[in-house]
C-alpha cells in the first residue's frame, strides 16, 4: 500500500459546476480501482506564478488517495492526458514523513493560508 | 608602514546551522510557497548551501520540492523582483 497525492490545474474558463464535475471524474477513477480516496481539496481560482496555455489562473486541486495497484497512477495521469481542461498535473509518492505532515494539515494545523481552510469547512458543511 | 591583516573578530561570526534538523522539520512541502520562498533568492533560483547552511540531505529535499512547486505554477521559473 502506497500514498500518493496528486494536484492538478484546471482550465479557468471553466463553470464551476463544470470545474466540480472533473474533480468527480477523477475521483471515480480512482475509487474505480479500488484505491482508498483519503482527501480531496479544492483550493479554488488561483493567481498562477506564470502563465500556463496564456492563461494566468487556475483552479487548483489536490488528491489524496492510498492504493496496492502500482499501475493506478499510469492510468490517472492518462486521464489527465485525455482530459483538455487540465493543465497541469503532479502526483507525488508520499513517504512516511509526508503521510504524517498531511494528516496534521488535514486538521488544519498549519493555518498560514487561510482560504485553505475556509474551503474545508465548506466542504464539511456540503 | 606595512600592510597588515586586519584580525577576525570569530566571536562575530555565527555558526552555520540546519533549521531543518535544528526544528526537528522531516518533510518539506512544495504546497507552501511562502516557506520555499527562503531558499530561493530574488530571480528564483535555489540558494546554495553555503548561503542557507541546510545540511546535504535537507538541501537535496528542498531543491526537490523548489522545482515541484515550480512545475505546479506555485512558484516561477524565472522572475525579476520576486521579494
């Protein structure tokens, strides 16, 4: 069983039903397959540190998900592939330090950024 | 009159130390701009050791997550003025 965590940028000219129904997508893929979804988060349109595709924002979202299948993250990022409303994407091996640092910052422990949080809660309130 | 060395002050001069084993950090976010943003100087490029004093290990970590954070569009690959 291994972590990952994958985040990944949206097109922002994007409804956000629309932005809501690809993170869905994904999701599905992956519970599809049998992998354990841990956390999923959406940190909303953000200021991008250089333009992707002439666009300067972008809606980020984050995945967290624990899988036995070492071919999961192959067809994941397929999908990101097919999928023209990604931008970006980076999925990430989480080691046992960063399983650790994850699940304190699920309970918000590291507050520096406040819209993170709110965003949970509203999740929470969903 | 000859040229003399001027005598170094060591008291003056701090040790080096690893913020990373000193706080006892173990991994290093690429999520978290603000912190990534010390160890890169004002063009965005990762700062040496010898500046930082972060021990190999960590320095390898924090180049890792540098360039993460870059390819996610949280940081920029090259900038003017980034402080």
């Amino acid at each position: 069983m291994k972590n990952y965590e994958t985040v990944f940028i949206l097109n922002p000219v994007l409804s956000d039903d629309q932005a809501k129904d690809t993170v869905e997508k994904f999701v599905k893929v992956l519970t599809k397959a049998k992998a354990e979804v841990i956390n999923v988060e959406k940190w909303g349109l953000k200021r991008m540190a250089y333009p992707i595709q002439n666009k300067s924002t972008g809606f980020y979202n984050l995945i967290e998900f624990a899988t036995t299948s070492s071919d999961l993250v192959n067809t994941l990022e397929t999908e990101f592939r097919r999928d023209e409303s990604v931008m970006r994407f980076l999925t990430t091996v989480l080691d046992k330090h960063a399983i650790v640092y994850n699940a304190r910052r699920r309970k918000g422990e590291f507050n520096r950024n406040k819209k993170q949080t709110t965003t949970r809660k509203e999740d929470v309130a969903a | 009159m000859t040229l003399m060395n001027e005598p170094i002050k060591r008291a003056e001069i701090k040790p080096k130390y690893c913020r990373f084993k000193k706080n006892g950090i173990k991994y290093i976010d690429y999520k978290d701009p603000d912190f990534l943003l010390k160890f890169i100087n004002e063009q965005g490029k990762i700062l040496p050791r010898r500046l930082t004093g972060t021990s190999w290990k960590f320095q390898n970590k924090v180049a890792q997550a540098v360039k993460r954070a870059r390819h996610i569009a949280i940081l920029p690959y090259l900038a003017d003025s980034l402080k």
